[in-house]
C-alpha cells in the first residue's frame, strides 16, 4: 500500500504526523510528505487512519 499527500490542500496541522510518524513526515516547504514508500504493514492501520483524521481530506491510501 502507497500514501500520498496533496500538497496544494495541505495546512501543515501535522495530524498526520502525529497519528502516524513512520509514515509522514514534514517537507522543506513545512507541509506533510510520506516518508515511508510502501507503508510498512505494521503500520497501515495507523496510516489509514491518519488519512481518516486529516482535516482538510488531502491524504489517500491506495493498494
């Protein structure tokens, strides 16, 4: 499974991050970014959710 985070609609809340840092990360322009590519499987749930939490719904899990 592979994340993505729009970077236009991105508000840099750090959400994601905070439900799932083995996954997001912050990029040099201050907004989410994935750092793991594939998600690992030990954290896909963690991952789904922070997708789930998102506020502004930029962040998309796909298999």
């Amino acid at each position: 499974m592979k994340a993505s985070v729009d970077q236009e609609g991105c508000i840099a809340c750090t959400l994601c991050i905070s439900v799932c840092p083995e996954v997001f990360g912050m990029n040099a322009e201050g907004k989410s970014q994935v750092i793991a590519d594939p998600i690992p499987p030990d954290s896909l749930a963690k991952a789904q959710e922070a997708a789930d939490t998102c506020p502004v719904s930029v962040i998309s899990i796909s298999g």
